[in-house]
C-alpha cells in the first residue's frame, strides 16, 4: 500500500540480556495513513515504547536484534544507517517521550535546546533558530513566548515543559509525531489541555500522530484506529469505536474495566486485571494472556492464537475464546 505513511511488517525487537532473551516486541505488524492517529495501549511492559523507538530507529546497537520491516514514506528504518536516520529524523519522524524531565536538559536554557535541534538537525544559523524556535514556543501555547525563550525547564510548569517537549519534537515538521505517554504525571485539566494540543497541532501541521498510553480514556476520542498490545504483540487492533464497543479480546475488555471513567467520581476504585504480565524471557507456549484469563480453556494453554478478522474492515483480534461479537455493546461507554 503506498499511500500508507508507516507500514511495518512482522517487527521484531529482542534483547540479550544476562538474564535471557527478551523478545520485547515480537512480531508486529500494522500501518498507519496520512493524518491518521493511532492509539497504541497496553499494560505497563507490554512493549510500546520498546515498539515506538525501534520505529524511530532508536534502539542502542548492541545486545539487541531487530528484524521485520518499518517503511517509513517508503524508506526503509530496518538496518538504516546512522546518516539515513539523521535524515529521517530531520524530516519524517518524531517523538515526545515518556518522561519530560529526562527528555529536556534541566540546566540549559529551553530557547537554546529547541535551537540546538534546529542548528544540528536542519543547519540553521543562530538568528534563524531563534526566530523559528520561538514561533514555534507560540504554536504549542506557551504564554509570553520571547520571555520563557531564556526559562530554564525548572521554571515551568509541568504542562509548560511538555509543551516544550513538544515544541523541540516538531522542529524539524515531522510526517509522524510519536506521543508515548505525553500526559502521565500531569493532572486531569492539563491532561486534556496538552491532548487537544496534539490534536490541533495535527491538523494545522498535517502530521499522522502515533499516542501511546495505557490508559483508553486518553485514546477514546482522538484515536481513529487503536492497537491493544500485550507481551509485546498485538492481540486487538480496529477503529476507535470497534475496539470501545465490538472488542472480542477478554484483555481488552479488562483494560477497558481498569482504566477511569469519565462518568466516575475521580476516587472511584478501578477494576484491576488479576495477576502480572508474563516474564517475557519465559512466555507461555499457548495464548500469552491464557494464565490470566478466567476463561482459559485446554487450546489457549497449548496453542497460540494468530490474528483473525472479527465483522468489521480492519478489526482484527487473537483470541481462541472470544467474547460474543454483539454482547460487548455499550457496557464501556465513557
Ligand atoms: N534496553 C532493554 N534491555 C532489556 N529489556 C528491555 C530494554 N528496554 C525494554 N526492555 C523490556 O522490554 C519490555 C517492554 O518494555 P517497554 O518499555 O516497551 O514497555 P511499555 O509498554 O512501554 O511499558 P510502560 O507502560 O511501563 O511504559 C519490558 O519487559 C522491558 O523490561
Ligand atoms: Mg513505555
């Protein structure tokens, strides 16, 4: 498919580690179109960020092996070399970290890390990375942009700072902006403030925005499609509304249960999937989820389900014992 942004096939990321192998993500395969969101959810370990960076061509090059395809506008992430992924980065793809506080350097001044990325990235001389850096300290909403241009990250809010983040990612005007986790720590009002953010900032700028979460209260409404990952792979994928109202995944309907609702009282207690995400270095040979699944029968123990298609276009799910395709309406509604 060409018009597709992103198409990655069969991606896998394992590391070696002195406590064994850890096919953090194993086999995973989707694609992304033109200004399209896809949320991308799962408990914490299931393997998004690992996902994320390898699709950025992040990942350190030792102890790590990485196989399958990522075509990013056609060019080819797998194997890239350092200067064809300087490029990329340049161009084509970006990423909001999971941690604003690590992501940006507490004692430099955030005018001058947005004009470092400028003056490296795109080669910009000093005045034209000012002037850029603090057109682009409006568009994220930054209040008194020339002023906060000398603020030091400590200075600011923390929903200050992640707009800064987000300002230093779209420098270069990515094609693909990657959001992993871009509210946690934040409270509920600047939660939303910065996805609305995200939001606009995709249409006007015409990115494809990949958020990442594990919480589908963010991706409810500001997804078009969803992935739900579990032990590195995909096992529920289809439009917002399919994944909300028609997931045939027991997992699914789980995170779905411990996630808050908008409806509930904040101190609401949340359902909580029993037991723990399975050591990846010693999986299960049958359906990753199986020892967790109150309905486990004698095949998930054995066998491994594959992705199969459920009723609509697109949605897909690995499941030996799914939920009724028409019983799951509405009871997840927020
Ligand atoms: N550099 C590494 N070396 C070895 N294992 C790693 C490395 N980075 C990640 N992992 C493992 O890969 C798995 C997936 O981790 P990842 O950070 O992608 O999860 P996540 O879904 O982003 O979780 P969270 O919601 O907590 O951010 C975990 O088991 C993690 O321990
Ligand atoms: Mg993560």
């Amino acid at each position: 498919m060409t018009d597709r942004l992103l198409v990655v096939e069969n991606l896998r990321t394992t590391f070696r580690t002195v406590s064994g192998v850890i096919p953090a993500v194993g086999g995973v395969s989707f694609d992304l179109g033109a200004n399209e969101t896809l949320g991308i959810v799962g408990e914490s370990g299931s393997g998004k960020t690992v996902l994320a960076r390898t699709i950025m061509g992040l990942q350190p090059r030792t102890n790590i092996e990485v196989s399958g395809s990522v075509l990013l506008n056609g060019q080819q992430v797998v194997g890239a070399s350092e200067r064809v992924m300087r490029e990329m980065w340049a161009t084509q793809v970006a990423m909001v970290f999971q941690d604003p506080m690590t992501s940006l350097n507490p004692v430099m001044r955030i005018g001058r890390q947005i004009d470092e990325t400028l003056r490296v990235r795109l080669g910009m001389d000093r005045r034209a990375a000012r002037a850029r850096a603090i057109e682009l300290l409006n568009m994220v909403g930054i209040p008194s942009a020339e002023a906060r241009y000398r603020a030091f990250p400590t200075e600011l809010s923390g929903g200050m700072r992640q707009r800064v983040v987000i300002a230093t990612a779209l420098a270069c005007s990515p094609k693909l902006l990657i959001a992993d986790e871009p509210t946690t720590g934040l409270d509920v009002t600047i939660q939303s403030q910065i996805l609305n953010l995200l939001d606009s900032l995709k249409q006007q700028l015409d990115m494809s925005v990949i958020l990442i979460t594990h919480d589908l209260g963010v991706v409810a409404t500001r997804t078009s499609r969803i992935i739900v990952m579990y032990a590195g792979q995909i096992v529920e994928m289809g439009a917002t509304r399919d994944i909300f109202h028609h997931h045939r995944m027991r997992y699914t309907r789980a995170l779905l249960d411990s996630s808050p609702k908008v409806a509930n009282p904040s101190h609401t207690r949340l359902a909580v999937i029993p037991g723990r995400p399975p050591n990846l270095s010693t999986l299960p040979p049958g359906c990753h989820f199986a020892p967790r699944c109150a309905f486990a029968t004698e095949q998930c123990h054995r066998e491994r389900p594959t992705l199969q298609a459920a009723d609509s276009p697109g949605h897909v799910f690995a499941c030996w014992n799914p939920l009724a395709a028409s019983t799951n309406e509405g009871d997840s509604t927020r």
